[in-house]
C-alpha cells in the first residue's frame, strides 16, 4: 500500500511540474509574440495569450480572423 502511494504521489508531482514548464513556455511565447509585434500581451492561464486591441482583449488565435 505504501509503494502505491508513493507511486501516486510521484505521478502528481510529474504531472504538476509538466503543467508549471508548459505553462511557463506559453508565457514566454506569449511575451516574445508582444515584443516582436510591439504590441500589449497578457498571458491567461486557460486562455492563452491574449492582444490588447481597441475593441478590448483578444485571444491571440483569434486575432488572425479581426485582421
């Protein structure tokens, strides 16, 4: 019983670490996209990178669309 615990314990933490770089990577590209393109970004977890425009915040994915 003690080794699947463990066993668990150590998959939840894999798993929350791979969530934390994941997102780190995101929000970097999130910021690389903003400074390339000069232009105000957010990052939002669960979002993804969002653009400031005139009419408000916008996904980044769907930014391509309003263009």
């Amino acid at each position: 019983m003690k080794a699947a615990k463990a066993s668990l314990l150590a998959t939840g933490a894999v798993l929350v670490l791979a969530v934390t770089a994941m997102s780190a990577a995101n929000w970097a590209g999130c910021a690389w996209y903003g400074y390339q393109t000069d232009r105000t970004t957010r990052y939002a977890f669960g979002v993804g990178c969002m653009v400031k425009m005139p009419s408000g915040w916008r996904p980044r994915s769907e930014l391509r669309t309003e263009q």
